[in-house]
C-alpha cells in the first residue's frame, strides 16, 4: 500500500500544479484519469522521485520516498519505451537487469527467461526493439518493469498508440503480469478503466475529484441519467434547470443528458425522457463539473 499525505508540488512560486494531495493507493490496479494539465505526470514523478518533494510524504509500506530503500520497490515504465533501439530485445532486459535486479548473473538469466515467457516475447528475443511493433515494444517494456519484482508498479499511458485489435490482448498481458501488486496506470483511453480497474483516481486541476473501487465509480450515476429531447430554441432553459452533462443536436432537436434524482417531467421545454444508461465518459464528465467526491 501506498500512502500520499498532503502532497503539493510548484514549478513556480504559488502556482501549485498539485494543491494537498491525500490518497492511499490499494493493492490491484488504480486507474488515474484527468484530463491534460490536471497533474497526472507531476503526481507520477513526485512518486518515482523523479521530482523531489516540496511539502508532504509518500510512503510505500511505511517506506518514504527519500529513503533508498523505496526505490528498490518501485518499477516506473514511462509512456514512450525506446532505450537502446539498437539493441536486441533480451540484451535491453539484460541491461536492465544489471540495473536493479541485484541477481548474479545466472540468476538474471534465469529471471530474463522466466519474464519473457510471461509477456509472451521470447520468439522475439534477438529481434531488435526499432523492429518491433508499437505492442511488442509494450510488451518488452512491460518485460523491463517487471524485473526485480517490485511492489509498486507505475505505468504512464501503457495502451497509448496500440492497435485497438491487439489492445485487448495487451490487457490480459497486464492483468496477468501485475496480479497481486499495487499498480498505478496513468491513462487518457477511458476503454481502460472498464477493462482493468480495480479502483479508480479522478484528478482536475491538481486535486482529486474522485477516489473509489471501480464498482462504486461505475454505479455513480446509475437511476439518475435521462436523455431529454427539446427543441433548439429551448436548450437555453434546460441547461439553466438541470445538471446537462452534453447535448447533442439533430436539426431542430437537441438531446440533452441531464443529471436528476428524479426523471425530468414533460413540459413546454421537454419533448421525452428516456432513461439512461451512464458510460464512463458521462461519469467522467460529471465529476469534472461537480464538487469533491469520495467512494
């Protein structure tokens, strides 16, 4: 488990990209979500020690992030994964290794063969990685987080640039390498979360807006989303009524996804009502317009 206790980070003076973050990390996979600026990458690196803390802890098993110790627990695999192009594939896993594996060498080997046959990359081992597709490349980066067997593992936009086709793949690469670890993915693909999250972390703006499991996120919206269809001249007076999520317009008619305790009644304004079934982007949305929520 890791814990994050009233973490703010500045690149300038009192402009914080991160404002008092409080979070605990669970074991399984934790979803982080935001849109672009919200402080996604500044949390990651405050994690990874790649930028020094400023004000607050982040501790890995009681661990903090200065002691020398934390690093030997972590695995960070950044978004683009092209060290040594050249190289063939297990002479990278090899480097890595010598890196912070802390195994001799027949060990390493050992651990190498064991790693590749687990990401399924063993056929590819002589080949070179500026060869390789974008999802072998994944997967070999995958390769390389897991050497060492580490606790905490970060994964900066893993499915970022992969063939939707072989994506669903590439989940059940991850699910099956990083069973039973704490797992941290950073992602924009929102197809992400209902593939692999166990639970889910919402930031905006350097805060958090949201912070649950994934069942709890999923069902936020469930018995209070309607699809309402009104007239275009109307939508004016709908969104000054009701929480509108998004519209959608067809000619003269506009469908709006409303956010509602109860149903919206016919009226003047409305046409029909139907209810609604809430993706993740309608969650998503929600929480980017609502207030501070925890699940």
């Amino acid at each position: 488990m890791l814990e994050i206790k009233g973490l703010s980070y500045s690149y300038r003076r009192n402009i914080p990209v991160l404002h008092n973050i409080n979070l605990v990390i669970k074991n399984g996979f934790n979803l982080l979500i935001g849109e672009n600026g919200s402080g996604k990458t500044t949390l990651i690196k405050n994690l990874t020690s790649i930028l020094p803390l400023q004000q607050g802890e982040i501790l890995l098993d009681n661990l903090s992030v200065t002691c020398p110790e934390y690093k030997k627990k972590i695995s960070y695999l950044p978004q683009s994964f092209d060290v040594y192009p050249t190289l063939p594939v297990k002479e990278i896993l090899r480097f890595v290794a010598s890196a912070k594996s802390g195994l001799n060498k027949s060990e390493q080997e050992e651990h190498i063969s064991k790693i590749m046959d687990l990401t399924n990359i063993t056929e590819y081992a002589q080949k070179k990685l500026k060869d390789c597709s974008e999802g072998m490349r994944r997967r070999v980066g995958i390769a390389s987080a897991l050497i060492g067997n580490p606790d905490f593992v970060v994964l900066d936009e893993p499915t970022a640039g992969i063939d939707p086709k072989e994506r669903i793949q590439f989940y059940k690469t991850l699910r099956t390498c990083f069973n039973g670890k704490t797992v941290l993915i950073s992602t924009h693909i929102l197809d992400d979360i209902d593939f692999l999250a166990t639970n889910v972390i919402m930031l905006s703006q350097g805060c958090i807006k949201y912070t649950g499991d994934y069942a709890a996120f999923r069902s936020t919206l469930k018995g209070k989303l309607f699809e309402a269809t009104c007239d275009l001249q109307k939508l004016s007076s709908i969104i000054q009524k009701y929480h509108v999520l998004s519209t959608s317009i067809t000619g003269e008619l506009v469908t709006c996804k409303i956010v509602s305790e109860e149903a919206p009644q016919h009226d003047s304004q409305i046409i029909s009502v139907v209810a609604s079934e809430a993706s993740v982007e309608d969650i998503w949305l929600y929480f980017q317009g609502g207030d501070t929520r925890n699940g």
